[in-house]
C-alpha cells in the first residue's frame, strides 16, 4: 500500500522541514546563543531601565556575551534590578566592571553594555560571582530628561 | 431453509415523497431473489434498507433474525462483514490496483498473511475471470471487467448474502451472459443467499427462483418466474412485455396538456 | 416576508451544516484511533497534501522572499536603514505570511483536490461500499486526511518562511549590497523564537485544521453529481480563504496586539 518511493519522499519532506526549522533557530532567532549551555547570574541596580527587555543582549566592545534575564523592582527602594544571564566562558569579570543601558544606532534598541573593571596587580583579584551584584550602574538616557537637562543649563547661562 | 432476510411492514420516506408504503417481504436462505420494477422507485433504497445505511420510518428489517434498525454502529457492523453489496458503478476504490481492491476487505477485517491473501484474491479473481487483470488500475477496465472486479471484492470475505444492484444495466450482451453466469454459479458453488436488483426481465427470469415486482410504493406481484409470467395482474404483465402505456402511466403526473398549454396558470 | 422566509431557511441550513460538520470531525478523529493500520493511510495522504505541496511553496515562498528584500529595501534605504531589511523580511514572513499565504496555497492547491477526490468517491458510491464492507469511511477516508493536512501545513509553513528569508538575502544581500553580516545579525536581535516563530506555527497549525476541515467536509457532504462537486470545490476554495484572513486577524490580535 504505502510505497517505498512514497516513504521517502514524506521523508524528505519532513527533513526539509526540520532543516527549516533549524535555520529559523539557530540563524533567524539565534536560540541557543548564550542563553543555552551554562551562565551564570549577575544583578544590577539601575535608576531607570529605559526601554530595556527581558532577552535584550549583553555586550561586551560589541560582543554578545549574555542576555537579560529577568526585570524586577526591588520591594524596599522601588529601583528595578535586572538580572542578566552571563555565558560561563567568560567568569573572569572583576568586581570593578560597570554596566550601562546602551542604545544601538539612534533608534536601534536597547542592551546592557558591560565594561571590564581592571584588575589591581598588587591586591588579590576577585571576580564577579553567580548571584553578585555589579555596583557601578549608568542608567539609560531618557529622551524627555535630556531635554530638560539640555533646557535647564541654557536657562542658567 | 428458513428466511435470511424478513422485511415486515416497511415504510420509508424521502423527504415528503413516500418510496414504500407498508411493504413486507422475505428472502430465502440459499436462493436467488430478484427485485423487479421501474426506475426510479428506489429498488437501491431498498437495498440500502437491509445494509443498515438508511433507517425506515416505521416496520422492522431483520438479517438472520436480528433487527437491523435497532442494532448500534458496531452491531451493525458486525452484521455487515456478512453481507456484501455489488453496486450500479462497480464503486472500486480508483487508487488502488484490482488486486488490492479485492485484497481490502481481507486486510481490513482478517490478520491473514500477506502470503494467504495473494492466494485468497486471485482465486477470487480467477473465479470472476480476472486474474490477468490483477494489476490493472479501475481505469483500465471495461464497465463489465469492472463489473466482475467489484464482484470478486464483493465476494471475497464469503459473505453470506449478497446484493446486486443493476448488476445489467448499461452492458453489452456478452459481459451480461457473463454476469448472468456468474451470479449463478456463485449463488450455488459458494451457498450464498443473492438478491438482484434489476429491470432487466428476461435476465432475471432464468437465474432468480423467486421475484418481486416492485412500483407505486407497494410490491404489485410475487411469485416463482413462472407464476409471475402467468400473472393476470396488468401492471406485472405491463412491466414484463414492456409496454409504454398502461396502469403505469407513460405520463409523469401533470396537469393535463391542454390546461398547460391553453389554460395558461 | 418571502425575503425573510428565506433568510431563515438559510440560516437553518447553515446551522445544520454547521453540525454536521461537526458530527463528521468529531467521527473522524475521536473514533478510536488505530495507530498501525492508520500510519500508512496517514503516510500516503502526507505525500498527496504535503509533498506534492511542496513545490508550489517553495516557488511562491522564494518569490515572495524576494519580492520582500526589493521592496523593503527600496522603502528602508530612504531613511539609510536598510540594516533593519532582515527583520523586516523576517518578521513579515514568521508572523504573517509564512502561515496565511501557505494556508491560502494550501486551500487552492490541496484543500480544493481534497474537496473533488472525496466527493468523487460519494458520487461513484466509494464510500457507500467502504460503509457496506463494514468499513467506517470516516476512519478510512477522511481521518487519515484530516492528520495528514494538519501535519504537513505547519511544515510547509516553516519551509515557506526559511526560503523567502533566503529569497530576501538573496535579493537584499546578493544583489543590492545589504551586509550579510547586519541582515543576520539584526534579525537575530528581533526575531524571538517563542514570540515570533512559535506564534506563527501555531497560527498554521490552527489554519490547516480550518482549511483541512472545510475541504473534507465540503467534499464529504457534495451532492454527488458533476455540478455539486464542482460547487463544493470552488466552496471549498472561497470558504478557506475567508476563514483563513478572518482568522488570521483575530490570531494577530490575540498574539500581537497588545504587549
């Protein structure tokens, strides 16, 4: 009843289709890129989060290194914390390193941008662990309070 | 040999139109039963009756003692890989080859081996005169092979009724002897219990051992061949010598001619 | 009054076409499944729906691709954003039409041929006869059918989007000078596995059920004479269609409309 002929074209079919899937994955979603294999959690306080996502990349120089994982609001200080989810390859971050919210291009959209702290030679080096809290923070620049801050010191002038 | 089938004081409706008005009538185990009367009165409703896929309005249908309208689906069935049913068109499945239209009842309702089915169908085509045709597609085939094709599915569960319907309408003379032939010879080498379906008079006459006529809505005559040839009843003798006028009107019913065309509405 | 005589009876035949629809999808797939007899039905009729789909899909999902990366580069290289090309190529196919235009091929090609070969089987008795052999032509004929649509149409789907991404590059890239580095990379940046392509899967998973349903049904309930099958055919073709891009809005609301 069913052929053989007709088996393998369904076959064929269905490893089209797989292989489509996969290309929308891995090259159209880029799922799997640092979100999967091992991370580790760093937290960070931040003033105002701008337009920032949960999944939006951290970068370092450029380089994606991790992604937001999640964006809470503290209970007591009413400040968000954001989470990020940071590829296990690169643990050696001091605990000097500073984040700011980054926009790329003049509409693109939002990212972490991380800077490396240095490493002082004469001390002991610690790094960032899973779960530590990154202290310098740059908060995203808000169109409305550029503005206002740009109004503000021609006023004084 | 007892009654295979028993039909008692069937009613049927289509829609408003009345098909069978309080009709009762048996079939004998073993024999050749012919449904005899014009088109077009639901001789093929009938047989659709006793397969269970049309439920009368009121009356009883009974296969092997056991009512047909009041069994559930898998009953019903149950009922039906007893009975097979040779439709007008042959009805082979298109995609398939004939041998594995003879071979589906087998693969649907058995476990055999693929071994004993390939023995099993082609001596069921070889019994139609088909076995050279087993890997011709339906298309491929005369009406009468086709024909004969769906009759070796038909037949090939061992069915212990089986129903023509028209098995002779639209065939040359030759694959009509043909279909003749073998319907006889099935109902006496495989005992199977036959009810044909037809308008063709001279036909049936030599292979049924019992006849219906069948028109308006009631049987109008029954009997052996020979006490139907004898019947004095107008519309039995109208129907068999083929006369265009008679207690059948050759007029569907109308208004009359000149109220139509003169009387306007 | 004759006016309104009329439209009630025509509700009340579509009200009970409606349920007999329903009788029938209901007979078809929730009669007890029979996975090993099944299987090979369901086999064959992927190859018939979904294989000899696949070129119409293919073709069209290339051209579209292409037809895509001209015109949104045209349109984006006037702002000096043509780096957004991919997304936009992207985006377009995964949510919207990847599923509604292989749903729409899908009807024309598949759903209408479904339509005519059942109805055809009713009007030679096909179907009569399976149900004489004690065989339940919804089981044999119309679930194997219905599987084999609701498989293969969210594959073509997924097949159509990947190829009209590539027809984008293709066009976008290869001829108009888009870095193919930016058309990647940007579209990675928008396009969310979950939210994008997980949401236009489930649209044409939800499409093929419509498109399936109706071509069987309408084949399934044909009068059985040349001219109803031709109708339900047509039917067939019209009614998906519609339900298609109804439904189509209604899922875009429900999954985009509001963040």
């Amino acid at each position: 009843m069913t052929s053989k002929k007709v088996e393998l074209m369904v076959g064929v079919f269905v490893a089209i289709a797989i292989a489509a899937l996969l290309l929308l994955a891995l090259k159209v979603a880029n799922q799997g890129m640092s979100t999967q294999g091992e991370t580790y959690e760093l937290k960070a306080k931040f003033d105002n989060i701008g337009g920032l996502k949960v999944r939006s990349a951290v970068r370092v120089g450029g380089v994606t290194i991790g992604r937001v994982e999640s964006i809470e609001l503290d209970p007591k200080d009413f400040v968000p914390i954001v989470t990020l989810a940071i590829s296990s390859e690169y643990n050696e971050f001091p605990d000097t390193s500073s984040v700011s919210i980054l926009t790329s291009g003049l509409l693109g959209e939002q990212y972490v941008g991380f800077y490396p702290g240095f490493v002082m030679y004469d001390s002991e080096p610690a790094y960032l662990k899973n779960g530590d809290y990154i202290e310098d923070t740059k908060s995203a620049l808000v169109l409305e309070d550029l503005i206002g801050q740009f109004l503000f010191s021609k006023g004084k002038d | 040999m007892g009654n295979l089938v028993e039909i008692d004081n069937l009613t049927f409706y289509r829609g408003e139109r009345v098909i069978y008005d309080n009709i009762s009538l048996t079939i004998e185990k073993g024999k050749t039963t012919a449904i005899m009367g014009p088109s077009g009165i639901g001789k093929t409703t009938l047989l659709r009756l006793i397969g269970g896929q049309l439920r009368p309005d009121s009356g009883d249908i009974r296969f092997k003692g056991e009512s047909i309208p009041a069994m559930n689906r898998r009953t019903l069935f149950k009922a039906r890989r007893q009975m097979s049913m040779l439709f007008q068109s042959g009805a082979l499945f298109t995609d398939m080859t004939v041998f594995d239209n003879v071979a589906f009842p087998l693969r649907e309702h058995t476990k055999l081996s693929e071994d004993l089915i390939r023995t099993m169908v082609l001596m069921k085509l070889q019994a139609v005169g088909l076995r050279g045709a087993a890997d011709l597609m339906p298309s491929e085939l005369s009406g009468g092979m086709a024909r004969r094709a769906a009759l070796a599915r038909a037949i090939s569960l061992d069915p212990d009724l089986i129903m023509y319907d028209e098995p002779f309408a639209g065939q040359d003379p030759i694959s009509m002897g043909v279909l003749v032939k073998l319907i006889k010879g099935l109902n006496d080498a495989l005992n199977l219990t036959s009810v044909v379906v037809t308008h063709d008079v001279t036909e049936v006459m030599t292979i049924a051992d019992y006849i219906y006529i069948l028109a308006e809505q009631r049987i109008i005559g029954e009997g052996t061949p020979e006490q139907i040839r004898q019947s004095e009843s107008p519309l039995v003798q109208q129907f068999l010598q083929g006369q265009a006028d008679g207690p059948v009107p050759f007029h569907f019913p109308a208004q009359s001619l000149e109220n139509a065309l003169l009387g306007g509405a | 009054m004759e006016s309104l005589i009329n439209l009630g009876s025509r509700t009340l035949g579509k009200a009970s076409a409606l349920g007999r629809a329903f009788l029938m999808l209901m007979g078809a797939i929730v009669a007890r499944p029979q996975p090993l007899k099944n299987t090979p039905l369901v086999i064959n009729q992927i190859y018939v729906v979904g294989v000899q789909s696949l070129l119409i899909i293919l073709v069209s999902g290339l051209f579209i691709g292409m037809v895509m990366g001209l015109q949104g580069y045209t349109i984006l290289v006037s702002y000096g954003a043509e780096g957004s090309l991919g997304p936009m190529v992207a985006l377009s196919l995964l949510r919207e039409l990847g599923p509604v235009v292989t749903a729409l091929l899908f009807a024309g090609r598949a759903g209408s041929a479904l339509t005519a070969e059942i109805g055809l089987m009713k009007a030679t008795e096909q179907l009569s006869s399976l149900e004489m052999m004690a065989v339940d032509p919804l089981r044999r004929i119309v679930a194997p059918r219905f599987w084999a649509g609701m498989i293969s149409m969210p594959l073509l789907a997924i097949i159509f989007s990947a190829v009209g991404i590539l027809g984008g590059h293709l066009v976008g890239v290869d001829w108009l000078g888009v870095d193919s580095g930016t058309y990647w990379s940007v579209m990675q940046a928008t396009v969310d596995f979950d939210k994008d392509i997980m949401n236009g899967v489930i649209k044409s998973i939800l499409f093929a059920m419509v498109c399936t349903w109706i071509a069987i049904f309408k084949g399934y309930d044909a009068i059985p004479t040349s001219e109803g099958i031709s109708k339900a055919t047509t039917q067939t073709v019209v009614y998906s269609s519609l339900a298609v891009l109804g439904l189509d809005f209604v899922l875009t609301a429900l999954m985009f409309g509001i963040e």
